[in-house]
C-alpha cells in the first residue's frame, strides 16, 4: 500500500531515488560511508515498469542523478555518492510499519 501512495505522489526523481535506496535495503547494502555500490540485475525497461515511468524518462532521471553527483547507473551497477542526499530526496524509511487502525477488531469466541 506504501508503494501505491508513493507512486501516486512522488515525482521521477522521488521515485527513482526510493527505489534505489530499497535496492540497496534489501541486498542488505549498509553502510556508515557517505558512498555505496552495488550490482542491480535490471534494465532501464524493468525499472520504468516498477515505478510506473516510461523508459525514455528513466534515462533522464538517471542522468539528472549523475549531473547532480548523486549515484550513477552503469553497466547494471549503481554507484551512490551521496546517501544521505538519496535519503532527502526519497523521504525513505526502510521499515515501515503498516497502519492497521483501519482494521476492525477480531471477533470474540461466544462464551460458552
């Protein structure tokens, strides 16, 4: 549900900069350095597909990124050269906790 809000809010480079840092959660990629790299099996169609962006404006979004000085995507490798930047952009938490106040209270066995 998360990922719904924020496609529906965010704009490319919100987009982009979120995925990215989720990458780099879920390969466990954690570090204290303001730079990481890691390796991402993805293509430039995969990635406008997961964040709902055409591919041509993924391309600018990856080059937006790389003249910022904020992370390049070559060769199936992403390279961050500023985290905390990535984290400002994205408004990124790793763990989100879902909000379960919607939900209606569980029914109680009848006594019996």
């Amino acid at each position: 549900m998360a990922q719904l809000a924020t496609m529906g809010r965010a704009d490319a480079l919100n987009r982009m900069a979120g995925l990215i840092l989720q990458m780099m959660h879920r390969v466990g990629t954690t570090t204290s350095s303001k730079s990481v790299e890691f390796d991402v099996p993805l293509t430039q169609d995969d990635i406008a597909d997961l964040i709902g962006l055409t591919n041509v404006l993924v391309n600018r979004v990856i080059r937006q990124l790389r003249d910022r000085d904020l992370a390049t995507w070559a060769h199936r490798r992403i390279v961050n050269y500023d985290l905390p930047a990535l984290h400002r952009i994205a408004d990124f938490t790793p763990e989100v906790e879902l909000d379960l106040s919607w939900l209606p209270d569980a029914p109680r066995d009848p006594p019996g």
